[in-house]
C-alpha cells in the first residue's frame, strides 16, 4: 500500500511540476511594443495608422467614460518577421489619452487573412481575428453592373481619388500615397505617383476668408431670426410661405468635393441605393423614385459622386455623432 501511496505521491508531483513550468513558460511571453508611427523608408513603408484593437465588451452609451489607458497589453499568439507562431505580450501605448482605442501601424493582411501590426521587433502577424482593420463607410461601386467593388479602410487619413484605378490613402507627412481598399490576404502597397489629385492645403488667405464668411452667415441668420421674431408680435402677423421645392434641390456648389479628388455628384434613385445598402437606407430618406447625389434621414446621410471620365462610383456614408 506503501508503493501505492509513494508512486501516487510522485505522479502528483510531477504533474504539479509541469503546470508550474507552463506557468512560467507562458508568463515568460516575449513582450512586443506596437508601433503608432509609419516608418519613413524601409519595406515595411507601405503602412498606414489605423486602430485593429477588438472592440470593446462594453457598449453602452457613455459620455463620461474615461480615457483609455496610458498603455495596454494583449496576450496574442501570432508569427514575428514570418516565423513560428508564439505566444506574445502586445503592448499598446496610448500617448494621446484619448478614450478611444489608439491607432497602430496597419500593414495590411497575411495570406491567411490575419491583421499585420509592425511592432519594435518586426511585423507582427496576429492569429486572433478579433484583431481587425475597420472599414470606413466609404465605397467603391462599378456603375454597369451596380455592385460594391470595394470597401475602402478607415484610417486616420482621408481617402484621394485620382482615377478608378488610382484610389488611395495620401499620407501628407510622408507624402506616400497608399492602396486603400480592404483586400483580403494581400498587404498595404505604396502607389508610385498616386493622389495625384489630392487637394491642396488652404493659404492663410483662404482660413481668414472661410472665417470672415462664416461670420457674415452667422450675423444675418440671427438678424433674420430677430426680425421674423419681432415681426410675428405685430397684429395680423402671417408667417413667410415654405420654400419652393427648388430651393431644396441637392445642387452642387463650386469645388465642394475637392477634398477627396476628380469626382463630381451622380444622380440615381433612393432604389438603387437601397439596393446597394439595404441596411442603410430609412423611411425619412423619401421614396424609392427619388432622384439625388445625397439621401439624409433619421441620422443617417448617404452620398454619391462618381470619378470623372469613368464608370465607377464613390459611396459615402455618413453618421451623426454620439452612440
């Protein structure tokens, strides 16, 4: 009964031995730094700054949430410079204190479809899909056969469009211009010449004249508030008819879509749109025989140019702020 004991007493050491070794072995994650710049020059400057942390568990509509912390770190399994997979510690610095999750250097996807971080040792291939690139809510859309060709990458830089086959990410710092859509299995790519029709930075002249006209509207909406007010306290008051319908007619005005390159307004139907992105259409967008480059309603704004000279379309969704 003795050896019984003496031998059961061993096995339970050792396996003790065991699980203390993997305790060690997995505290012992070597422990990586991502980055939240792009590199100037080098292989790896095919790089644009985009946050790919998993979202939050908590979806609750806070306006008093505080600032995401000062740094983070991710317990990942993930292959470093294309070698084995490893487990690793992802250290995420956030040196804005900002509430929302910081940015990191975005080098696309792997083969398999991974998120692709560049951290102080090297490009990181992270295996966990909760690990993703967000995609803005701007689409690429082939007017012939009315389909969503691409899903371009939200960024912290604004999409420019030269031509349908030049569309890309123009970063002003390293005046590189980026691929900017989504594709799967393949990495960011530098576009040689590319945004050659990105807008150019306003002249002081041109930030004190938006002011002073900003100012001007700002005075003679509230006089013409002050006046329909006082005129409405006078005895037999009748208020100014509604607009025509033409005053409501989604008319381009001069330069307007010059930040985002050689586009101009499309008109189509609330139909076709919907067609495109059922999700996002509502009632107060009108009718589905409704002809406009711009469809608003229920917070939702849905915007549609198309590239000069082509066949292909520019989709834009936006949405009002808060949750």
């Amino acid at each position: 009964m003795s050896y019984f004991r003496s031998a059961f007493r061993q096995i339970a050491l050792t396996l003790i031995a065991l699980a203390l070794a993997g305790v060690r072995q997995a505290a012992a994650a070597e422990t990586l730094t991502a980055l939240n710049q792009c590199p100037m020059r080098g292989d790896n400057r095919a790089c644009l700054i985009v946050s790919v942390l998993p979202a939050s568990e908590d979806t609750s509509c806070d306006y008093y949430v505080g600032p995401y912390p000062p740094q983070k770190f991710f317990r990942v399994s993930g292959s470093l410079n294309e070698g084995p997979v490893r487990e690793y510690r992802l250290k995420i610095k956030n040196p804005d204190q900002s509430s929302s999750p910081p940015p990191q250097a975005y080098l696309g996807q792997s083969s398999s479809g991974r998120a692709i971080v560049l951290t102080d040792q090297g490009p990181l291939e992270i295996l966990d899909k909760s690990f993703a690139a967000p995609a803005s809510e701007m689409y690429v859309v082939d007017k012939k056969r009315w389909k969503i060709e691409t899903h371009l990458l939200a960024s912290l830089s604004h999409p420019v469009v030269t031509a349908s086959n030049d569309i890309g990410i123009w970063d002003d710092e390293r005046q590189l211009c980026i691929s900017a859509p989504i594709e799967p299995g393949r990495r960011l790519r530098v576009i040689e010449g590319g945004c050659m029709a990105r807008p150019k930075e306003p002249t002081d002249q041109d930030r004190a004249l938006q002011i002073r006209v900003r100012a001007q509207n700002g005075i003679r909406d509230t006089a013409r508030a002050f006046a329909e007010w006082y005129a409405s306290k006078s005895p037999g008051y009748a208020p100014s008819p509604p607009p025509e319908s033409t005053d409501w007619v989604d008319a381009p005005a001069p330069n307007e879509f010059d930040w985002l390159g050689n586009v101009e307004r499309e008109y189509v139907t609330l139909k076709q749109v919907r067609r495109l992105l059922p999700r996002d259409v509502n009632p107060e967008m009108g009718s589905d025989e409704q002809v406009a480059g711009h469809f608003g309603g229920m917070g939702t704004g849905i915007r549609v140019l198309r590239i000069k000279g082509s066949q292909t379309l520019i989709v834009n969704v936006s949405r009002d702020g808060g949750c």
